[in-house]
C-alpha cells in the first residue's frame, strides 16, 4: 500500500511531527517538499495553526496524521471529531492506535482497529495506522494485515526490527515511518569512546531511510534552522554502504548507555 495524498501524491520521506516549532515553519516545510504532518494532540497550537492554514489552500496536498493512546472508544471518537474541527476538515488521513504495548489487553486493541476501519469505510480516514515500540506485537499487526501503516522505533541504535520487522512490512506493503530516528537526541551528542565525526539529525533520518522497509522518517526541529537542516535528506537521502557500517558501529555504543528498560528493552 503506498501512502499518499488526496490528489494521489506520495507522502514525502520526511514527515514533520508537531512540537515547539511556529505556523511560520510549518509553512516552510510544505514549502520545501514535506507533505506529512504528525502531532500527538492538540495542545501543540503554533503547529496546529500553521497547519490548518495550510490546509486551507492545500488540503489535498497533504497528509494529516495523528493518533491516541487512549483505550476507550468513546473517547476516540471524541479526539478525532476534534481534530476534524480543530483543522477545519472532513478526514484525516491517518489514525493510530498509539503505543501498543505487550501491557494491552490485545482483545480491546482490536476493537479499537474495528472501530477504526469503521471510520474508513464511512470516509473520517484514509488509514489505519498502530504505533508500538515491541517488534512482537509489529510482527503481528503485519502478518494479520491489522494496520495499513505501521510507526515503529529504530535507528542506528535500536536496529533489531532490521532481523524481521522491516523485512516483514516490507513484504506485505505495509509502509512503515520510522520514528526516534535520533534516539532521542542521544545519538546526537557523542560518546566517551567514540573518536569519529558525531552524525547529524540528517543523518539520522538518511540511516533510517536506507533500510528499503522504511517508507518515511519522522522528524521533529525544536527551530527554523533545525528544520533546514534536515530539509537536506529530501535531496540527499542516501548513504554510503561505508558510513553505514560506520553509524553501526556509533549507534551500539550509544545504545550501551541506555538509561532505563524502555531505552534498551526492545532494541
């Protein structure tokens, strides 16, 4: 299945996901040639309002993507009519079910899909989409066909999904957008034994992006200048098959400091 916008575009291979960064700056990434936006909620309201100014002009140009971890239906409905209104538009493109965890009772989980290709059918999405950080439960959305888009963790630190979830996506045409490309931030700032040059956030999102069962890489600037910098992978998104190597090498030394269970627990 391949993501795409109403008018029959393909989602870009950088995806911005809202946080700190101003209307102005949303403007600049469609400008610059990303037409997937992300945000968790609505409290992020400079994005929301650069976007739904987009959306004015735009709608069909772009993908609205969004989603809840919220377990009760109710409640669902109620974030996506807010969404619809708070945007000013009839559909959002896509929906997930955020951060599926092995704690979730998977019988509820899947009635939370049903009600969302309840949605489809009726027109509110245009995709399904579940979030999880466990590659057990990524391996099961895909071989049961549950989700039309997978968002999943990895990077050059977290590169297990490589093993079986990638691969697996890739075969059925899944679309996976990869997310935490930087590990957080972490893989940003160094490491005491690591004596070669740091990668950039651009970086980052070219090694996620050179796996092929990766479709797009979510990123999210806290500045104008962050994003601009990024704005590079769309021109350039290739890596050489030695800086790989290389960036595997950073990213397994980075991944042994990983602070907590949830750093280091799913690879």
């Amino acid at each position: 299945m391949e993501l795409s916008t109403l008018l029959g575009q393909p989602a870009s291979i950088l995806g911005l996901a809202g946080q700190s960064i101003d209307a102005a700056t949303v403007l600049l990434a469609f400008a610059e040639g990303i037409n997937y936006f992300f945000f968790y909620n609505l409290e992020s309201e400079n994005f929301l309002g650069g976007l739904k100014s987009l959306l004015l002009t735009n709608r069909e140009q772009v993908l609205v993507a969004t989603g809840s971890e919220n377990r009760d239906i109710q409640s669902l409905r109620l974030y996506l009519d807010s969404v619809r209104y708070r945007l000013d538009v009839e559909q959002v493109d896509v929906f997930f079910i955020e951060y599926v965890s092995p704690g979730d009772d998977m019988a509820q989980v899947q009635a939370l899909l049903d009600e969302l290709y309840s949605w489809k059918d009726k027109g509110l999405v245009r995709y399904v989409g579940v979030t999880t950080h466990n590659r057990a439960i990524a391996l099961e959305m895909i071989e049961r066909h549950q989700c039309d888009v997978l968002m999943h963790r990895y990077n050059m630190a977290h590169r297990q999904a490589e093993q079986n979830v990638l691969p697996a996506a890739q075969k059925v045409g899944i679309p996976v957008v990869a997310f935490t490309c930087t590990r957080w931030g972490t893989l940003l700032k160094g490491h005491h034994k690591w004596d070669g040059k740091l990668p950039t956030a651009a970086d980052c999102y070219r090694y996620a992006l050179n796996h092929p069962g990766v479709r797009l890489a979510l990123t999210a600037p806290k500045t104008r200048q962050q994003l601009e910098e990024n704005l590079a992978v769309l021109h350039a998104p290739q890596i050489e098959a030695q800086e790989i190597a290389n960036w595997q090498e950073y990213g397994n030394l980075i991944y042994g400091t990983g602070q907590d269970a949830f750093d280091t627990q799913w690879v």
